[in-house]
C-alpha cells in the first residue's frame, strides 16, 4: 500500500490522546494519523494499523513515524504528519508534498 499525497498536521494535533493506546501521552513527538480502509473495529484502539509503522519518501529524503490514529478529514491516500515528522522531509512552506511515498516499514 503506499500513498501520495502528505501534509503537516495542526500543532494541537500534537497534544491530543491517539486512538492507539489510552495511556499515550503528549510527549509522543512523531504522529502519523491515517486514513486507512482497514476495518475498524467496534473500539477503534484495536485497530490493526495502530502502532505499525511507515516510512515516507519525498525528494530522497525519509521518515518512518508510528500510525497513531486515523485522519478523518484526510483524502484515503493521504497521510497526516505532526510538524515535526513533516520538517524532515520538506519545509513546511511546500505546503502538499505531491509525489511522496510511502511503505509499511514493519
């Protein structure tokens, strides 16, 4: 599976609780919320995306960041980047980074 199109996220995204565990907490630093077509389930923190990890491509630079929730706003290829995540592939002035790729990395 791969995507195509990514973007960084808000910075209040960075402070709020993931669907992947309860217990997470505000120090996670790298968040990777996804639309992904997987079937939730009736609890979405049992999720089998939740906790995999990607890694991202885009101009020959990379990144490989946790799926941490999934993006309800976001187009099903999109991916959603915390700044920081985002910052080490583009800056954030590029706005969509068109042509990034990614793969599961786990």
């Amino acid at each position: 599976m791969t995507g195509h199109q990514v973007e960084r996220v808000p910075t209040t995204l960075q402070v709020s609780v993931p669907a992947v565990s309860p217990t997470a907490t505000a120090t996670i630093s790298l968040r990777s919320p996804i639309s992904f077509t997987i079937p939730t389930r009736v609890n979405p923190n049992d999720n089998p995306v939740c906790g995999r990890k990607i890694t991202a491509t885009y101009q020959g630079k990379s990144v490989t960041v946790a799926v941490t929730d999934r993006c309800t706003g976001c187009a099903l290829t999109d991916l959603d980047f915390s700044p920081s995540a985002f910052s080490e592939l583009a800056d954030f002035d590029v706005g969509r980074l068109h042509g990034m790729t990614w793969v599961w990395a786990d």
